[in-house]
C-alpha cells in the first residue's frame, strides 16, 4: 500500500491536478468531528484530507486509507490562517445560513522537512490556489459560424424532378419545396437555394 494509492478511494475531475501533497496531517473537523493522521492533498479544485488505517501501538504505521475526511472545494474556503505548524480553515455552511465550520489541520513532520516547514509550505500553496479559484474566469463564448452555400447545380432528371447538388458535399437530391433553406440528408449541413431555381418548381 503506497502513499499515492488514495487515488483508488477519490476521483479526480477530468480538468482536475494535484499541487501538492503531505503525509501524516492531523486534522480535526466539525463536520466528521474526527481527529486523526492521514494524507493531506491540495488540488486546484479542493483540498481533502484522507484518513489512514495505521498498525502498531509503539510505532504508528501506515497501512493504506481508511476515508475521506473532508473535501472541501476552494471557492468554499472562507479564511485560513497558519500558526506554527498548524493551519486553520473556516469553511462555508454547517446547519444555518451564515454558519461556518471550523476545519484544523496539524503537520507533524514526516520524512526529512519540519512540521513548520511543511505547514508554510502548504499555506503558500493554498494561497495561490484559492486565489486562482476565486478569480473569475473569462467566460468563453462559443461562437459557430454558420456557413451558407448557395446551390449552383441543379438538373432536371427523367421525370421532370429538379435535382439539386449539395455545395458541401456534392450529393444529390430531390427539391421536395419551396423553402430556400435545405438540410442536406447526406452531410446534415444547410444551404441556400437561389430563387431562380425555385422559381423552376
Ligand atoms: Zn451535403
């Protein structure tokens, strides 16, 4: 069981990347009201905090995930704050409107960095990436260009049917009406039909 394996346990959006990662996080929460180790992950949507199944009395081991802790997405972060080696993060909502739900994550310092060192480092992230995430996006605008092609083939077939070829791709069909926009049946795009041809039906 390795580290990166909480990956098994929470999908990631399509658009979503992780920036950074720490192991053995305390974190206390008001929502689940748990205490425990596990792996703190910020993305640039959400920060979770996963919790591990751990053996050993003396020596606590890592021995896999046990559940997610908490998720909470960026926008949802109201304020944070470090101290020391512990960050703090108040988190929009709870049971009224207005409420707010306290969220404290304590680094222990695993592996060669400090708790502190590992706790600054972790607050510049999350910095950068709330700001990011509060910032609004330019809105894309999807703009189709609609292209018209105006029929110029057109013969009249055995039984004095009008047969028109479509400007796309070259098929041809039937005029069935008078409407001077057709769809065309092979390629599905449109076209216009000048009104000499249809003055023709
Ligand atoms: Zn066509």
């Amino acid at each position: 069981m390795s580290y990166s394996d909480w990956r098994q346990l929470v999908s990631l959006f399509p658009d979503e990347k992780v920036i950074h990662e720490v192991s053995w996080v305390e974190c206390y929460t008001e929502m689940a009201g748990k205490y425990g180790d596990g792996r703190l992950i910020l993305t640039t949507r959400r920060i979770m905090h996963i919790n591990y199944r751990t053996t050993g009395f003396w020596t606590t081991k890592f021995a896999g995930f046990d559940s997610v802790t908490f998720e909470i997405s960026l926008d949802e972060v109201e304020t944070f704050h470090l101290s020391e080696d512990t960050i703090g993060l108040k988190k929009r909502g709870g049971l009224y409107p207005g409420a707010h739900v306290d969220i404290t994550l304590h680094f222990t310092g695993s592996n060669d960095s400090s708790s502190k060192q590992q706790a600054d480092a972790f607050y510049e992230e999350i910095s950068a990436a709330i700001i990011q995430a509060k910032t609004p996006k330019p809105i894309e605008v999807k703009q189709e260009i609609i292209q018209y092609n105006i029929v110029t083939k057109f013969d009249f077939g055995g039984k004095g049917v009008l047969k028109i070829a479509c400007p796309h791709c070259g098929a041809s069909s039937p005029l069935e009406s008078k409407s001077s926009i057709v769809l065309c049946r092979y390629c599905g795009k449109q076209y216009i039909i000048p009104k000499k041809i249809l003055d023709l039906i």
